[in-house]
C-alpha cells in the first residue's frame, strides 16, 4: 500500500474494512463513490452490510442513506439493500435487489438529474453529509488523491463531507494518473461565472481529488476490478435503430443542418446505445469527439479505431474484454480520455455550448413525444431519469431511441399516453424504433402525432394507435386531442391481462 499511499500521514489511519464501517452511525447520510458500475467502494458497502445485520439481530436499527455518482454494483446496492441498511438512496440505481426494495417501498429513491447532485447537496437541499467513503487509486505524496475509473460527485463528497474514509483499490492501473480534470471553479449563486470550456475535449482543472487531511478517518485497502458491464452483439433491432441514426446525421450533413466537422457525442448506456457507437465505426463520419458520462466499450472501439479523438466523460464502464484492452493500451487511452465530475460532464451550460447530440433509450413515447425514461407501468421503478434529461433538453439534437415493443411484442413503447413523463414533448426531438425514425422539430403536436404513429409504431399497434388518434380528433380540443378517459386505458389493460393489445 506504501506505493500507492505517498502521504505517511494517511498510511497511518489503515485499518480493515470492519473496523472502518463501525464509524458510520445509524441514520446519517453518507456519500460514496461510484458511477454505472465504476469506481464505487467494493469493501465498505459489505462491511456495513455485515455490521447492520449484526445491530437488526441485536434489534437496534440500522439504516444509512447512500448518495453517490449513480449507479453501483451488487457488491455495493445489492448488499446493503440485501441487507435493509438503506433508509435513503439517490440518484440512480440499477441494481435489482436493490430496485425490488424501492418498489417494495422499503427504500426512499430519489430519482435525481445526475448534474443537479452535487449543487442540491451543496444549496444545503439534501441536508448534510456525515461521512464519505469515495475510492481512489492513490495518494499522491502531498496528500491530494488520484481519482479512479468515475470522478462522479467524489469532488463535491470530500468538500461536505464531516468525515471521509478513503478505499485504496491497488487493481485499477496507476498510469490512470492524469486522466482526469477535477474543475474547482463551480460557485454558488449568485457569484457563478461561466465555466471555460469550449470544446469537448477541453482541460479546465486538475488532474486530482483535494482532501482536507483532517478530515480522513481511515483508509481501507482493496485489490478489486469493477463490475463486468456485459454487453449482448447487437441485436437486429438495435442495428436498425443504428442504421437509421447514422443515415440521419448523414443527411443532417448534406442539408447544411450539421456542421461538416460533426458535433460532439452523448450516448445512453445499454445495448442500443453502444450498436450506434458500432454503427459510427463504420460510418462516414471522423474525428468525433464524445461528450458523454459513460464512456462504455463502443467509444473505446471508436477511440482505438481513430475514428474518435477524444471524449470527455465521468465514468469507464466496460465489459471485461475491454477493461483488459484499457489496461493494456492505457498510454493510448490516457491521451484520449478526460474523466470530470458529473456536474461538469453533464453541465447544461456545456451540453448546450458544444451542441451534442444526445442519444438515450427509453421506455416509452407516446403519440405526441413526451417521454418515460422510468417508470414500468406508471408506478414500478427501473433505474431513474440518470444524465438523459441533462442532454436531452441541453442538446444540439436530441434522439430517444427504443425497440417499439417489449415483452415479447404484449407490451408498445408507443402508447396514447406515457404512464409517466420524464422528458416532455418540448425536449424530445426525434424518436427512432427499428420501425424507422420520427423527426419530430418544427411540427406541431398532430402532426409529431402521425408521423410517430406511422414512422415508429409496431405494425401489431399501429391501427390501435390510429384509431385512438382519430376518435381523440373527433372530440374535446384539437391541438393535443385525447380521450382522457381512455388514454392509459394500455396499461391498465396490461396490469390486468399481461397484454396491451386489444
Ligand atoms: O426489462 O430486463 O425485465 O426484460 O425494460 O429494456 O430494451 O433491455 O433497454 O437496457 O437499453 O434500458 C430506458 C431502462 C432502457 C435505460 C432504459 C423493459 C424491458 C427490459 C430494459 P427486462 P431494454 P435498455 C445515460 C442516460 C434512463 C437513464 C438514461 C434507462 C428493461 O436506458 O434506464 O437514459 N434509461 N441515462 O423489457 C415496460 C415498456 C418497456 C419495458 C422496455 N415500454 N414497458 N417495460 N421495458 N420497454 C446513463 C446514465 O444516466 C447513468
């Protein structure tokens, strides 16, 4: 731990994993790392699971509320869900024992915009943070820390932070070190001035985490990869969503719409998402720049293939296979990769400055282009509204891309109306199905109405979706018709019967 720990100061403060977890009280709010299954402490989540199994069997309580980046890992959520040690957990989440307790209503989820974290926590809106557990890489030896695979919130957890326990993970390679750019000029208003970054590939920070040394209670050795982010080969329904993207930017091109040299790219996590990154490597575009959060196996592919020069994000998140290739090509990477905090990587004021374009899967759309990131059915939660609407609403181009059914075709991610509404019709520029694409700018609500309908329905939905379309027309107000009483009348259906279909 010597190497890895240049600051004696700290050396001194290690202790095991146990011990460490005994410092955190029932109650408190507490901040760890960790962002789509990267850089999230691997020791203390199992150790404080352990120790509140050990208080419930005493019949003490035992509940901690968790803030982190966003999502973890089973090692993380699934064992302190597992274990009934989450009073409160935000942002995200996309563990499923841990998505079972919240919709059990066991655990209070709030379902967060990921770049508003840090500022709600530092307007004092979250309450305070009484310990953070944040992983790092290293100790450099003047004390400040080498960041590891997500920076997430980590900046903004050291800063509120009373206490902070530090998790060395000794497996992730040093050669990370320089990686990232930690901006420290984010203010509260009224005495924000604007942030300097002007292309996406842009350093405006430091290549380290500060840490009041005071405040580090304990440092805890791990030697642990993160989770194995798998990805399915892209299924035929993802290639054609793909297919239909890239034609699209290509014709954006041609009309004068999209400057030549192309804009920057965000793109959602998950299997669609990383087929239009596989798309892009054989397109026809070059020297894209990526101005995501999740930097996952597609932009890597991309990166090696020089097809991308950079990208900017918070977090690596990648399947075995491409870890391996990270870590072997680090050198390559390194030059190649910014990692920033999420309120950075995900800021609207960049988003918007930089014109991405931002791709995101979804749960459904329905007829006139509000979106449902969320929630199945309109109650249960699947992993929260995550970076999508910082993109979405910020973006040069905003895509939401789906297959246009689910569950083995009972269930249309086309719908009357969206049983929740996470982006709303004003930030949803174009949809995309394996059924086609629906360019949704400069049209008004009848009109997105046909084309989603035609372009992006399932044919086993669309003359359900006409009908509805064309009975709504015939009653009530024409700019936005409906028949109220019968607009989720699919899921109710679905509830019911497992089926939408009528
Ligand atoms: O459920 O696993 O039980 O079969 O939803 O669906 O098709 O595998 O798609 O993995 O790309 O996830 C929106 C959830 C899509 C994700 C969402 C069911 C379907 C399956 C997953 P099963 P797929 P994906 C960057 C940006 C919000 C956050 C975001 C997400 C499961 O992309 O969480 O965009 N997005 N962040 O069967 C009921 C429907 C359904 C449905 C699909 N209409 N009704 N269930 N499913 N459509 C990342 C971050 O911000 C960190």
């Amino acid at each position: 731990l010597a190497d890895r720990v240049r600051f004696p100061e700290f050396l001194s403060r290690t202790m095991t994993a146990e011990q460490a977890a005994a410092l955190i009280p029932h109650g408190v709010n507490v901040g760890m790392s960790g962002f789509t299954g990267a850089g999230y402490p691997k020791a203390l989540p199992q150790a404080i699971a352990q120790h509140a199994k050990s208080e419930h069997a005493a019949g003490r309580p035992y509940k901690i509320n968790v803030w982190t980046g966003a999502s973890t890992a089973a090692e993380m959520d699934g064992a302190l869900a597992e274990a009934g040690a989450l009073g409160q957990r935000l942002p995200f989440n996309t563990d499923p024992t841990c998505r079972a307790r919240i919709n059990a209503g066991e655990i209070d989820f709030i379902d967060m915009h990921l770049s508003h974290v840090a500022q709600h926590a530092w307007f004092g809106f979250l309450g305070p943070m009484s310990v953070a557990v944040v992983e790092v890489l290293g100790v450099t030896e003047d004390g400040r820390l080498i960041p590891s695979t997500a920076v997430g919130n980590n900046k903004t957890w050291l800063e509120i932070a009373d206490k902070v326990i530090l998790e060395v993970n000794t497996k992730p390679p040093t050669k990370m070190e320089g990686m990232h750019d930690i901006y420290y000029g984010t203010a509260i208003p009224p005495r924000r001035v604007p942030i300097a970054l002007t292309h996406a590939d842009d350093r405006i920070g430091e290549p380290y985490l500060r840490v009041d040394p005071a405040k580090v209670v304990a440092v805890v050795e791990t030697h642990k990869g993160d989770r194995d982010n798998v990805f399915a080969q892209p299924d035929a329904n993802s290639n054609l969503i793909a297919a239909s993207i890239i034609d699209f930017l290509a014709h954006e091109m041609k009309m004068g719409r999209l400057p030549k040299e192309m804009l920057p790219i965000q793109s959602g996590v998950g299997n669609v998402a990383n087929a239009v990154l596989a798309g892009l490597l054989t397109g026809p575009f070059e020297n894209l720049l990526g101005f995501t959060e999740v930097l996952q196996d597609g932009m890597l592919d991309l990166l090696r293939a020089g097809k991308m020069s950079r990208a900017s994000a918070t977090s690596i998140s990648l399947s075995g296979s491409a870890y391996r290739d990270f870590e072997e090509n680090i050198d390559f990477y390194r030059e190649r990769i910014i990692l920033r905090p999420q309120e950075i990587s995900n800021h609207p004021e960049l988003v918007r400055r930089l014109g991405v374009i931002a791709m995101n899967s979804m749960i459904e759309a329905d007829i006139y282009g509000n979106i449902n990131s969320t929630h199945v059915m309109g109650t249960g939660m699947m992993n929260g509204i995550g970076g999508s609407g910082d993109f979405a609403r910020n973006g040069y181009l905003s895509f939401f891309v789906t297959p246009s059914v689910a569950k083995g075709g009972k269930i249309s991610c086309i719908v009357p109306m969206c049983s929740h509404v996470d982006h709303t019709e004003h930030d949803t520029q174009i949809i995309v199905t394996e059924q086609g694409l629906a360019d949704l700018r400069g049209l008004s609500p009848r009109k997105r109405a046909q084309v989603i309908i035609d372009r992006c329905a399932h044919p086993d939905f669309r003359p359900q979706l006409q009908d509805y379309f064309d009975r709504a027309q015939r009653q009530g107000a024409l700019h936005t018709p409906h028949i109220l009483g019968e607009a989720l009348s699919w899921h109710q259906r679905f509830v019911e019967t497992g089926d939408m279909r009528a």
